[in-house]
C-alpha cells in the first residue's frame, strides 16, 4: 500500500516540528538558562535521553528533513537557526533543551509569519 503524497506531506510536516524542538544553542545563555541547563545536567533521568540527541545527529536529521521538505515542496524552518542570532543573548528563551518561553513562541510565530507561505 503506497502512502499518497498528501499523506507524506503531512507526515512530514509533524517531523519538521520536532525539528523545532531541539534547540542547540550557541548564542550566550541567559542566567535563567544557565540555571535551567545546569539542573538538567545534573539529572540522570534527562541524561538517559539526551545520550540520544547530539549536535551531529542534529545535522544529520536536519539536513534530511531539508531534502525531504524540498520535495513535497513544504517550507522548512529550523529555529536554532533563528535563536542562535546574538540578538538573542540576553532574552530568556528556553525552559530546557526541549522547551521555549512565551518569548520564544513568540518569536517563532514571527519568523512563521515573516518567512513562510502558509498553504
């Protein structure tokens, strides 16, 4: 049974939101996210999953669901693009690796409506 494309499409669509969800950060920390990814270091339970979520599968996985969005022919945003612009810096942005702030919704939705054709 083949999936239509419709289907991939959508299928897709929920893996490129996970792509948002990784946040890999190289702009400076705040100090609330210093704290926040201190606590999470020292937390077994959140080492057990993130030994699986590394920067080079990152590239991997993003650079396949580039390709992959390119031809169902869906717009493909990766937000650690966006937050790791030094304008950044000083915001509170993240709750923990997985997890943006309001602030950081906010500024998705943004970049959302400014870049994206949403069909």
């Amino acid at each position: 049974m083949s999936i239509e494309k419709k289907d991939k499409k959508s299928l897709l669509q929920k893996f490129i939101d996970l792509i948002t969800r990784i946040f890999f950060i190289k702009r400076k920390k705040n100090n609330k996210e210093e704290k926040i990814f201190d606590e999470e270091n020292k937390s077994k339970d959140l080492q057990r999953i993130y030994q699986y979520v590394d920067q080079k599968k990152y590239i991997l996985f993003s650079d396949i669901l580039k390709k992959c969005a390119e031809k169902y022919e869906i717009n493909f945003l990766d937000c650690n693009e966006i937050f790791n612009n030094k304008r950044f810096d000083k915001e509170w942005l993240f709750l923990s690796r997985f997890h943006v702030t309001d602030l950081g919704n906010k500024y998705i939705d943004e970049v959302l409506l400014e870049n994206l054709s949403l069909k």
